[in-house]
C-alpha cells in the first residue's frame, strides 16, 4: 500500500448512485424471470384444460411467455451499460463516497441472473415433453417439476429483488466497500457481458420457438 493510500482512507458511506443503477440492471432480469415463469404456468393450465392443444399452440404460448424477460433483458442491457459509464467516471474522479466493492456487483449480479436458471429449467422440461421424436417422458409425469421450478424462479425473482433494491439504499459492512480501484469496474464488465449472454440465449431460443411452431 502506498504512502497516499494510507493518507486517504476509504470514505465510510457508499455511493447510493453506484450502487442503484447496477442493482435495477440485475433486478430487471429477476422481474422478467418471476413474470415469465407465471405465464408459463398459464400455459401449463391451458395444456391439461384442453387436452388437444397442438405442439405449434404450446410452443407459441412459451415465446409469448419469454416475451416479458427479453424486454427487460434489453432494458437491463441499457441500464447496466449506464452503471458501467458511472464507475469509469468515478475512477478517474475524486468523489467523497466509496464505491462498492466488487464483491457487492458480483453477488448483485448472481441474485439477478439465479431467476433465469430456475426458468430455463422449467421451459426445457417442458419442451422436451411435447416436441416429437423425444424419448424423454410426457406432460403429465413433468407437470410437477414444471411446476415446482416455475414457483422457484418467481420466488426467487420477488427475493433478488427486494433484497437488491434494499442493498442499494442501506449501509454496507466494510467488506462490501471498494478498496481497489479497477476491480468494481471488471466486475461491473463482467455482469454486463453475462447479461448480454442471457440475452442472446433467450432470444435464441425464443426465435426457435417461433420458426418450430409454424410447422405443427
């Protein structure tokens, strides 16, 4: 540690600013998560009260679903791109708050995307259930776990919320207080690009859905 860090300590308070925009970044996708997997479970319902709904109906209800976190993917691409903008202008800037460390992004971040994960799973048990040529089991006998990781993924959204938009405007331990420089801002990078990445896997998917449909 050099003779001028020493000298200029880290300040006690975090900057609310830099800690709110990256936090609505990772909150939107959670929010996109919970609406999606309930709309998923809407298309659950529809498939057992009409039996006879077609693959190209069930298919279509699942891309309709997605619409909701693809929305708020590409808001939370924005948003995080502004978040990026603040800690570059805050490293070269002399400021009297302290940024959050790049554990706080990371953890942030990680609240943010688990949602995703949770509905991935339920949207492939579904599909590999009603897609012909599968050799995996039916509707009926995946119901459940369909189901169950729906409910996670709105659970989990409504918590990474609250606890990410309460993480931006309460005190921090010292822990989750920037004392490097550069890493906040890597990190803030790297869950941009992880964003981006979840970006172009829904949309990839939701794509397919639209061009399989057609067929049934």
């Amino acid at each position: 540690m050099t003779t001028e860090e020493q000298q200029q300590p880290t300040p006690a308070r975090v900057s609310i600013i830099a800690r709110l925009v990256p936090a609505l970044s990772y909150a939107l996708p959670a929010l996109g998560a919970g609406v999606s997997a309930m709309l998923l479970l809407g298309v659950l319902r529809a498939m057992r009260n009409a039996e006879g709904a077609g693959i190209g109906a069930v298919a279509a209800g699942i891309s309709e679903a997605n619409l909701a976190i693809l929305v708020t993917l590409y808001l939370a691409i924005i948003v995080g791109g502004a978040g990026v903008v603040i800690g570059l202008v805050r490293l070269f800037t002399t400021t009297t708050t302290a940024s959050p460390s790049a554990w706080y992004y990371l953890i942030g971040g990680i609240l943010g995307l688990v949602p995703m994960f949770a509905l991935w799973r339920a949207q492939s048990l579904l599909l590999n259930a009603i897609f012909p040529n599968s050799a995996g089991p039916g509707v009926s006998e995946v119901a459940g776990q369909i189901t169950l990781f729906s409910i996670v993924a709105t659970v989990l959204a409504v918590v990474s919320i609250l606890v990410l938009l309460a993480s931006s405007f309460v005190p921090l331990p010292a822990v989750l207080r920037g004392k490097r420089k550069w890493a906040p801002l890597i990190t803030l990078l790297v869950m941009e690009t992880a964003i981006i990445a979840m970006t172009v896997v829904y949309h990839l998917r939701t794509a397919w859905l639209y061009s399989s449909f057609r067929d049934y």
